[in-house]
C-alpha cells in the first residue's frame, strides 16, 4: 500500500511540475511581443531544449501554441479564447472599454487599463490611441513596472483597496512625468469594484510635451469623471465626496 501511494504522490508532483513549466513556456511566449525560436525559449525559459520539446508538443495539440513554418513559436488560437472568456466573464471590457472611448472624443491623451500582473509589474490589458499623430509606445499586452509611471502608483496606494478616511479628488489622481520613460507623462486614478476592491488603474499617456498645466488640469478632471463611471458599472464603491464635474 505504502509503495502504491508514493507512486501516486510521485506521479502528481511530476504533474504539477509539467503544468508549472507549461505555464512558464507560455507566458514567456506572451511577453515576447514576437515569435521566439527553441534556443530564445530555452533562454528565456532556463530549460532544456528536450524538455521544452515535449512540452511544446502537448502545447500544440491543445492550441495554445502554434509552431509556424519559419521553426518559431508563438501563442496559438486558445491564448486569444482565454483572453476573450476574461473579458465577458469580469464585465471588464464592458466597464472600461467605453470609458477609455469616450476619453479619446474629450480630446484626451491616449487611455489605457492596467492591472497588477506581480509585485515589480502591471499589465496593460485595454488601451485605445487617441487622436493626436504623436503617440507613446504603450499597447495592451505589456508588462511594465509597477513602480514608475502614474498607473503603477495607483496600484500602489489603493492594493488593500479603498482607504476608510476621506478622500479629496486628488487624493485619487497620480501623475508621472518622465519616470517609465523621460519623453512621456501619464495621468491615473483607480477604479474601484464590489466591497471598495482595486479592480486597475485608468490612465492617460502620451508625449510630455503635451502636458502643459491647463492640459493636465483638464485631464484630471475628465480622467476622475471616467474612473467614477467604470467604478459604478463594476458595481463598485466611489468616494461620494469627490466632485467629479469637468
């Protein structure tokens, strides 16, 4: 009997094992920004190229990788399905996605969401560009460090959520200018889910140049009255002593 449950916990560790490194192949892959050859994956991935072979293999089959023809491999049609079945079953694209819209009608810098992806970064999961012919370089898909920029302070200030003491609209705007990268500056401020939970950071993001103080002023404004909106469609709580009017 001893023998038979030491086989069977050996066998679920190899198990576990196997999906952790499957999971590191992907997400590898989702960071990438572009395909990777075997060598690029066993480098980003410290493994074995024997390894990583039976591994993609399983990968292949179920979708979620794709070898294509130049030898590289990419994320397959199951990552988009995924992304997809996030989407519909948080309601975050519903929330979000038209207020970043309507950002870009007000005349706005270039709207984005960001979520925490771990403790140095966030994830950009939304971001629509707006009307200027100079942009920054943000898209969704991106990893970027959760401690520079003004959506990375947001995620700070408000990770256990929305403070008990009152708060002023300042309070819940941050700003950067020329931190993640000296040519831009950003405007964010949290939006908030069920029981006051951080749910992102909604932010603003183009050339600094653009950021003259009445822009800004503006910005804020505009950027509180959005984050309140996707706040309340998240079923979410806002500070009921911020004004918000633009």
């Amino acid at each position: 009997m001893s023998k038979v449950l030491s086989s069977d916990s050996s066998e679920k560790n190899d198990g576990v094992a196997a999906v952790d490194r499957a999971l590191v192949i992907a997400t590898s892959l989702a960071n990438a920004g572009s395909a990777l050859t075997l060598t690029e994956l066993s480098q980003r991935t410290g493994m074995y190229k024997s390894t990583l072979l039976r591994l993609l293999s399983s990968l292949e089959k179920a979708g979620l990788v794709v070898h294509r023809t130049d030898k590289r491999y990419a994320l397959g049609p199951l990552a988009f399905v995924f992304g997809r079945a996030f989407e519909q079953t948080n309601g975050l694209q519903d929330a979000i996605h038209p207020q970043l819209v309507w950002l870009v009608n007000q005349g706005t810098e270039s709207p984005s969401f960001h979520v925490r992806h771990d403790e140095e970064h966030r994830l950009c999961l939304m971001r629509i560009d707006s009307n200027h012919s100079t942009l920054d370089r943000i898209r969704a898909g991106d990893l970027l460090p959760i401690g520079r920029g003004a959506a990375g302070k947001v995620l700070t200030a408000f990770g256990q959520g929305l403070p008990a003491k009152p708060l002023s609209a300042e309070d819940l705007l941050f700003t950067s200018f020329g931190e993640r990268d000296p040519l831009c500056g950003a405007i964010a401020a949290p939006v908030f889910g069920p029981s006051a939970s951080l749910v992102g950071a909604m932010s603003v993001s183009g050339p600094l140049e653009r950021f003259s103080e009445m822009a800004v002023a503006r910005m804020k404004s505009l950027m509180l009255k959005a984050a309140q909106e996707a706040t309340q469609d998240l079923g979410g709580k806002w500070p009921q002593q911020v004004v918000t009017e633009a």
